[in-house]
C-alpha cells in the first residue's frame, strides 16, 4: 500500500474535521436539549466504565463560603512547584521569597507526570471561566481553579492511602521552605477586592526589627523570648488541655516606648505572617467571623491602640436620643437640627463590633478556626479597656513597654553608632535615672543628622535632650506632690 502525500494527508484531516463540525450542528440543532443532555452524561459515563484509570479532582476553594481557600489545594500546588519546573512545557514564574529568585508554577491547562513506588501518575491544572459575566461571591474568583490526579484503577489503594499522605507532606514541607511571610490587612466591606479575592490584601513583610535590636530590658525581653518559644513547641499540650493553640499578648504603655518594634520582633523571631485588624472598618460581628476564619496559622493577629478602635469599654453607646434631648435647644435652627441627624446617623452607620463578638473572636468557639496564633493588643491607656477583655485566659500575658532605661540605650548605641562603651556613658546613665524617656526619643537623638557627624556628637545630642527632659520633669513632679 502506497503512503498518502502530505496533501493528501491534509486533505484527508480537513474533510474528517468538517463531517464532524457537521454532525454536531445537526446533532444541536435536530436533538433536543433534554435528550442531548442525557446522551451526554450517560455517553460519559459509558466511557469511563470502559477506561481503566481513574481520575480525583482537587478544587482551589470549597463549596463552603466560610471554608476559604482548600488547604489540600494549596499544598498539592507547593508540592507541584518542586516538579513542574522539571516536566512541564508551559509554566507560569512569580516572585520567590524576598524577590531573590524565581518560583516555577504549571500553567492553566499543563500536565506533568509524576512516579510513586513505581507507578505513573498524571497531574493536570485546569480552571473553569463561568459563561456569565456577573459578579459572584464566589470566595477567590470568578476562574475556579482545580488540579486533577489521573492513574490506573489498579493502583486506587496505593494513591488513595499512601501516595496522597506523600504529595500534602512534602508539600507542607515545600511550602515552608518557599515561603515569604507577608503582612495583611483587612480590605472594607464595599471594597472591590472583596468580590475578586480574600477579605485580605496583603504586602510582603520585611521589618527588620528582632529581639537582638529591642531596646527593652534583657531579664524581660529573655522572658517574653522563652514564653514563645514554649508556646510554639506546644501544639500537643494545647491539644491535651482541650484549648484552641492560640496565644494572647497585651502591649501597653506611652507612645514611643515600642510596642511594634516588638510585634515585628515576635513575628521575626516565629517565621510569622502579620495580620493587621482595623477594627473601625469592620461592618459587624458576622464580618470579624469571616475575616477570622481566613486567617492563616503561624500568624500574629494585631489590634493596635484597642482603646481608640471601637468603645470596648462594655458599655455601649445608646443610639436612641431620649425626648428632652432632642427638644433641649427648640429654638435652634432647622439647619442645625438637620447636620445633627447627618452625624448621628454616620455615627450609626460606623462599626457595629461590639465587645461579646470580639471577646468570642478572641476566645469563643469561632477561635478555634485555626491554629498557632498570636493576638496582640496595644494600648497606651490599659485602664480604659474593659476588665473582660484584658483577663488572663484572653490577653495571657501582659507586657508593659516602657520608658528606655540604661540597658535599652547600650542597644540603641549599639545599632545606631556601633558603639559598646564610651566616656560619656556614665553622664547619659546618671541622667536616665533621674528621667524618663522613650526609646524612639533616644533613638531620634542617636541618629546622625549629617554624614560628618561622629559618636560623640550625638552622644552630646542625646545628653541634651535627657537635660531638656529632666527640667520638664521637675515641675509635674513638684505639681504632683501639692
């Protein structure tokens, strides 16, 4: 038999390709819609009865508004990372940790190979684009995304008990090894970015501060060091004692003493993402419950300056003017009258956390949507807040953050001047201990203010300032004793 020249080859595969375009317009068109529905289902399964392979499907995100993004999902993609870049053709590259270095990902519609124990599996990307164009409260995107696991039915015990176990811990495990910790924060209830990803946005976290550059006292910086490193080391005990793994830390003390120096410093110290809650933007308690169950563990969750985010103090503001209220002032204008209703009813229209729903966000049932978490709250006045929300089993530990004294400025000196001693020491001592004075303002004075500065000049700077400082001090003191 003689073989078909390229045209007749092509000629062949067009004419193929136009009888089946023609079939299927007359299948359309002739068939109705119910019956070719019908024939397409039960033809699909007909052939999947006659294959010898069996598919499993992963989705991005569960049916489950409140579920968030599918964690078996996200490990399979870490997982796939460390392969992809071997097999696949088409691949897609994003940012590594830091933007030092690439991170290879499959494209939409790519498959690679994989071999487990000598079998060969297939793994594909693939996404599903809705025909309409509306808006969806889809959680993630309009584009659902999924991966698909195809091998032999022969092998159904070996991948459904071992090889999966296999691909989501070396995907946790990838997972770690890439990861780039990131510092969130919650996006507004009417915000676009609520209808096309998570309530969070995000940018990449890079505080350099540690507990190495803290100018805090070292006997509590140690203590606060060791009290999170037991608390990361403790996911069995937490487990054993029947208590969510979660952690609360309240901050507290005058503007400037370092209060997030610190958060950056425990984030820094665990390998923690940061997610920043401002609470002032938060519609209502259902909202605080949604943006909680996408917080990631391994997270510092942050509340700063709690006294000034919402009236926590228990007692809530009563919306309903009384009758002698709104008639105190009749003779006022109209206008007047108007701008006053314009304000109250913004005031109405602010945030409607109240305290049970951030009490039970710290600590009720829904915190336990999780693990391995930090709350930090940050205060400049404790005694404001109420009693049940700073109570030992809420805010575990207290952490007083104040004013620098002579140990915190030998760390200042250190990272702003590299210096370990000097002769002006001891006149900076005797004048920190006669004043007070904050970190920042010892920081401030510390720094060089041109590149021909030396040591000494700013040493003398920051003696100044502690001279300024004690003289302002003297007459609140001499006012308080009278």
């Amino acid at each position: 038999m003689m073989m078909m020249t390229t045209g007749e080859l092509w000629t062949t595969l067009g004419s193929t390709a136009g009888t089946i375009m023609v079939v299927w317009a007359m299948f359309r068109q002739y068939i109705p819609y119910d019956i070719r529905e019908y024939l397409i289902k039960y033809g699909h399964q007909f052939m999947s009865f006659l294959s010898p392979y069996i598919e499993i499907t992963f989705q991005e995100y569960t049916d489950d508004f409140f579920e968030g993004r599918n964690n078996v999902y996200t490990t399979i993609e870490a997982y796939l990372i460390s392969h992809s870049s071997n097999f696949a053709k088409r691949l897609k590259a994003d940012a590594g940790p830091n933007d030092r270095n690439l991170v290879f990902s499959m494209d939409d519609y790519e498959e690679v190979t994989d071999e487990f124990q000598g079998v060969k599996l297939w793994w594909s990307s693939n996404k599903n684009v809705p025909m309409s164009s509306s808006i969806t409260f889809y959680p993630g995107s309009d584009e659902k995304r999924y991966y698909k696991l195809k091998f032999h039915k022969r092998h159904r015990e070996l991948i459904t008990s071992s090889y999966l176990n296999h691909v989501r811990e070396e995907g946790k495990a990838v997972g770690v090894r890439n990861r780039q910790r990131k510092l969130y924060t919650n996006n507004k209830s009417d915000d676009w970015y609520r209808y096309r990803g998570s309530v969070w946005s995000h940018v990449v976290f890079e505080h350099p501060a540690t507990f190495q550059t803290l100018a805090m006292d070292p006997v509590k910086k140690k203590e606060i060091v060791d009290d999170l490193i037991t608390f990361s080391k403790s996911k069995e005990y937490y487990k054993k004692i029947g208590k969510a793994w979660k952690r609360g830390y309240l901050l507290y003390g005058p503007p400037g003493t370092g209060k997030s120096s610190m958060i950056a410093a425990m984030a820094n110290f665990l390998d923690y993402d940061i997610y920043d809650l401002e609470l002032t933007t938060v519609k209502d308690n259902t909202e605080l419950r949604k943006l909680l169950i996408e917080i990631s563990s391994k997270s510092v969750v942050v509340i700063e300056d709690i006294d000034c985010s919402l009236d926590l103090t228990g007692q809530r503001r009563d919306k309903k003017k009384s009758k002698e209220e709104k008639e105190k002032k009749e003779g006022e204008a109209e206008v007047a009258t108007a701008i006053k209703k314009e304000k109250e009813k913004a005031k109405d229209e602010e945030s409607k956390v109240t305290l049970s729903g951030l009490l039970n966000f710290i600590d009720g049932l829904w915190s336990a949507c999780g693990g391995e978490r930090l709350i930090v709250f940050t205060t400049n006045h404790v005694d404001q807040l109420d009693p049940a929300l700073t109570r030992r089993g809420r805010m575990d530990k207290h952490i007083e953050m104040s004013y620098c004294n002579y140990e915190g400025f030998k760390v200042l000196a250190k990272n702003y001047l590299d210096l370990e001693s000097h002769p002006l020491f001891n006149t900076i001592h005797g004048l920190m201990d006669e004043t007070q004075i904050t970190p920042a303002d010892v920081a401030e004075n510390l720094m060089p203010k041109s590149l021909g500065d030396n040591c000494k000049e700013c040493l003398e700077a920051l003696i100044r300032a502690l001279q300024v400082a004690k003289k302002e001090t003297k007459p609140k003191a001499e006012n308080t004793e009278e």
